[in-house]
C-alpha cells in the first residue's frame, strides 16, 4: 500500500488533535487558574496560510474558539478581500489561555505556551506565517522591534515567510489608517500565496526527474522562536 497526500493530511489533522487534547488539560501556567477553555486554534491542518494572534479574549474563552468576535469579523472580512474563507486558514495565539480581563500575556505564559505553537507550525508546514500585532510579531520574528516598524514587508521565515500585520483590535479601535494598512499586508499576502500557488502549477508540467516543490527548511528546526 503506498503513502499518499491525502494520508499526510489525515496524519497532520490526527497529530494536531492529540497535541490539543494535550493543551485542554494544560496547567503549565498561571492561565490555567482563571481559563474557562483552553483556545488550542481551529482551521484547516493542511492550510497554506496560519495567522497567530495574541491570546483569547472573553469571547475566545467562553466558545472555545479563536478570534470569534469583532476582531474576527474584522479578521473574516479581510480574509474574504483576498479571496479565502476562515475554513482555508488555520488560526491560533501565542498563548491558548485567557489571560484574566483581558491583560498582556506575561513573558513567562508566552515562553511556557511557546511549544504548543511550535508544533502546531511544524505539523501544518504553512507557505504563510500572518502575525496580528505585537506578541506574535516580536516573539516569531526574535525582536523588541514593534509591529508598526516591523510592518509593510513579508520576510523571510525558516524557508516560508512572514507577514506582521496589525491586530483586528487596533484597527477597531477607530483608526482608518490602520485598517488602510491591514489591506495592503493581505493583498501582499495573497500576492505571496498566488505565486506560491502558480509556481506549483508550473512545476506539475515538469519532467517527474526534476523536484516539484521548493526547497524548504526541515519544519522540525522551527526552533529559534
Ligand atoms: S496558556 Fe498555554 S502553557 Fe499556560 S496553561 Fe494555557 S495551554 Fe498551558
């Protein structure tokens, strides 16, 4: 019987499974006192673009799911501007745990939680890392440098790349500026995912002999964030 893509997915959504049935009962850190769920992230295993928030809010933690209030509506709408559904993507935080009325998560919840988001980039291998804001820019990127400097670029990212954009919430906020800035970060990734999505369309023409994927860095030396 020969391995297929079709049981590389159904092995990333099974592993993706275990790995939240692990952070349900998590207590690793202080959030677990005061959580009412723990917001392990949702979307598609096999999804090409995974955005990374902050940490659930009221909202998160009551249903369990990630970015299911204004912020993401705000975050529906810009998806559906480039052409994707919440159900193309993967969406998660950088820590799972509400942290209480709604403060900062503290470096040490952010490094303790730091694993699960780890392996849930190493299992679903994206083409795209979005990051919303402060937290997940300076922790994925390695950097103090704030998201409005970091802002405007796509880098490159362990052999993907990354976009830092501002968080929904900033842009709801009231700033016009920001939202103008938020739609020019998704068009500049949906011009990454399209190419993406062509250059694999060219490679399906190729000889079999000449490798039709580009090269990427082994997912599992994900390890600098
Ligand atoms: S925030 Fe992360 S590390 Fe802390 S209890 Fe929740 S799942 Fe565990």
């Amino acid at each position: 019987m020969s391995y297929g893509a079709n049981d590389d997915v159904h092995l990333r959504a099974a592993e993706l499974t275990i790995l939240a049935d692990r952070a349900a009962s998590c207590t690793q850190c202080e959030l677990a006192a005061t959580r009412t769920t723990v917001v392990f992230g949702a979307g598609d295993p096999n999804a090409s673009l995974v955005i990374v928030g902050e940490g659930p809010g009221k909202n998160e933690d009551e249903q369990g799911l990630p970015f299911v209030g204004r912020s993401g509506a705000l975050l529906d709408t810009l998806l559906a501007e480039i052409g994707r559904e919440r159900n193309d993507v993967y969406i998660a935080n950088v820590v799972k745990c509400r942290p209480p009325g709604n403060r900062d998560p503290r470096p040490v919840e952010i490094e303790t939680c730091k694993p699960y988001l780890r392996q849930q980039l190493v299992l679903i291998d994206p083409t795209v890392v979005v990051t919303l804001g402060n937290f997940s820019s300076k922790l994925l990127l390695n950097t103090d440098v704030g998201i409005t400097k970091l802002r405007g670029q796509a880098y490159p990212w362990w052999g993907r790349y990354l976009v830092p954009t501002f968080h929904p919430a900033a842009a709801l906020r009231g700033s016009a500026r920001v939202l103008e800035a938020m739609r020019e970060d998704f068009t500049r990734i949906q011009g990454i995912l399209d190419d993406t999505e062509r250059n694999m369309m060219k490679t399906t023409e190729l000889p079999p002999s000449i490798p039709h994927q580009p090269e990427k860095h082994d997912p599992e030396q994900l390890d600098l964030f």
